[in-house]
C-alpha cells in the first residue's frame, strides 16, 4: 500500500489481489513485518523455492531479501 501512495490502506491491496488475475506473483506480497497471508501455508513454500529465508518466528527476513522499507 505505501508504494502505490496509500500507506493506510492495506486492506484494500489485500482485497485487489484476491481479485487479481492468475499468474500474478502475488505470493510475494507479505506484511511490513514479513508476515505471509494467514492460512495459506503454500505461500511460503513459494517464497522459499524463490530464495527467501524465514526467521525463527515465521516471518521472512526482509533484511536478507534485499527488501528496502519506503518510507
């Protein structure tokens, strides 16, 4: 949500990729904590077939990703 302009808006791009087309990588979308989507194990599984390194706690390394926080 932050990098389209709307930071307080993330349910809204939740509700745009559920809606989304197949074959959009939606899978790498996590939460600015590196939380995956509640209940779809598989989403993992993807991430880390990409690279993507998890924390003890469950949420993906961001730091290791490369990811940059906007802010």
């Amino acid at each position: 949500a932050r990098l389209v302009g709307m930071p307080d808006h993330a349910r809204r791009v939740g509700r745009a990729l559920a809606e989304a087309p197949a074959g959009l990588p939606c899978h790498r979308v996590v939460n600015s904590a590196g939380r995956t989507v509640p209940g779809w194990t598989r989403q993992r599984e993807l991430l880390e077939a990409e690279g993507v390194r998890f924390k003890a706690n469950g949420c993906a390394d961001l730091a290791r990703c490369g990811w940059e926080e906007i802010r």
